[in-house]
C-alpha cells in the first residue's frame, strides 16, 4: 500500500511545473484529461465543493416543491370529487361570458405565480356555471407552474365546518377548530369554495357567531384568497358583518369573475 501511495505522489510531483496559480500562489499541475492543461488543486477542490453546495440547494427546492405541491392533493376538502380533474383545459366556454371568465380566471393565476403578488379574487354566480372548476384550475396552474414553491388549497366550507363541528367530541382529530384554521391561514394560496353554504339556506339571516369568528381569524390572517359565493353583494352583507366582508374583499378590484343567467347551467 506504501509503495502505491509512494508511486502516485512521485506521479504528481513530475508533473509539478514553475508556474503558480494567480488565485492561491501555489504550483500548477499538468493534466492530459481531458485535454492538456495546468489545473490548480485548490481551485479545483473549490469547484467540486461549490458543485455539491449547489446541487444540494437545487435539491431542497425540488423536496419542497414536492412537499408545497402534495398539500392540494392531501388536504383539500372536496364534496364535488369531479374537481380533482378540473383544469383550463377541460373548462369548455359556451359564450361570450363563459370565455371572458376563462380569460380572466387564467391572468388571475398568471399573477398568482408571483408569490408577493397579494389579494383576493371572488367568482361569484348562479349556481352550476364552473365556479369551482375555474377555482381548482387556478390552483392548479399555480401550484404546477410557480418558480417559488408555493402551498395551494381547496376548501369546501359547508363540509369544513361539518368537520369542525364533528371534532367538538374528539379532542385530538385533526379537523378540530384550532387545527384548520393553522392550516388555512398557512397556506400560500386557499379556495374558500361555495361560501355562505355552511350558514343558512335563508340568505337574509346572519351566519352564527361560531361560523363568522372562525372565517374572520382564517381571512384576517390571509392576503391571498379565492372566494367562489352563489351570494350577491346585498346578500353576503346580510349573511356576515362588515369586519368579515372588508377582509374577503382585499384587493380583489379587477379581481372579480360574474356569472349570470346567460350562462346554463353545466350540471343539467
């Protein structure tokens, strides 16, 4: 073994030359691979080690990316399960209103991949007019497309809150009150879909206390929310007080998608 060592350090001192490195000062090297060239060892370990620094940052983004990515499959909550397919691609406009919401739904993501680019949109309409499936698919573009990893989810708010609700008996389920709403306000991106289903078929009598104080700790604790509501303006002030109303609509001018009865119903 001392005779090899011996071997490969007489190797390299033959081909030791006077000339030094402009960086260290220490003697070059003559190598013939891959081509000839003087090579400085000290530079040379700081390349290799700079090589694994970089690979290792560009090997954390991929992990979180994959992590950032997996919470819109692993937390969402869906009562449709037909949205998990939602896309702009599948999303097939009938009309001149359909195609505008189309439009505009896809600029929405585009500005949403700017992670410090914060407000809400509200998609707001008759019922069955792809309100949720526009939702899903700015989701989707984002959390596909973003150069900075970024956090999405959808939430159902009439089941969220049955699963809040189902939690009061259970101290450690993972749907409790406390839970949930970490989790939402964490989020880089949240669908708060079909809002005003969880209160009350009677659109004129207000959302319970209960209901309003859950949502105004998720929205005041967010800049950047999409809110798909069958509700009219008149409508959601009746439903939930004007603290509530003034966080869901930050920044959302030029950030709202209508539909009308111009528009049929997907669903029949």
């Amino acid at each position: 073994m001392q005779n090899v060592s011996n071997k490969i350090n007489d190797y390299w001192f033959n081909r030791r030359v006077d000339e030094k490195c402009e960086i260290h000062g220490c003697n070059l090297y003559k190598v013939d691979f891959p081509e000839e060239q003087l090579i400085c060892w000290k530079c040379l370990s700081e390349t290799v080690e700079t090589r694994k620094k970089n690979e290792g940052v560009e090997f954390s983004k991929i992990i979180k990316k994959r992590k950032s990515k997996d919470v819109l499959k692993r937390d969402s909550i869906l009562t449709d399960y037909d949205l998990k397919a939602a896309n702009f691609n599948n999303f097939k406009p009938n009309n001149d209103e359909t195609t505008e919401a189309l439009n505009k739904a896809r600029n929405i993501a585009g500005e949403y991949l700017v992670k410090d680019n914060k407000f809400n949109t509200l998609i707001t309409g008759v019922p069955g007019r792809g309100k949720s499936h526009l939702a899903m698919s700015i989701l989707k573009a984002v959390n596909d497309y973003s150069d900075e990893p970024q956090s999405c989810l959808f939430i159902s708010t009439d089941e969220l809150f049955r699963r809040i609700k189902e939690s009061f008996n259970y101290a450690d389920n993972k749907y409790s009150e406390g839970n949930m709403t970490r989790l939402l306000t964490k989020v880089d991106l949240l669908v708060l879909d079909d809002l005003g289903s969880e209160s009350s078929m009677n659109r004129d009598k207000a959302a319970s206390d209960f209901v309003q104080r859950t949502l105004f700790g998720i929205l005041n604790a967010r800049k950047r929310t999409i809110i798909t509501t069958n509700l009219n303006a008149i409508e959601l002030s009746n439903m939930y007080n004007d603290k509530l109303v003034s966080r869901m609509e930050k920044g959302i001018q030029g950030h709202i998608i209508k539909f009308t009865d111009k528009t049929e119903d997907y669903r029949k």
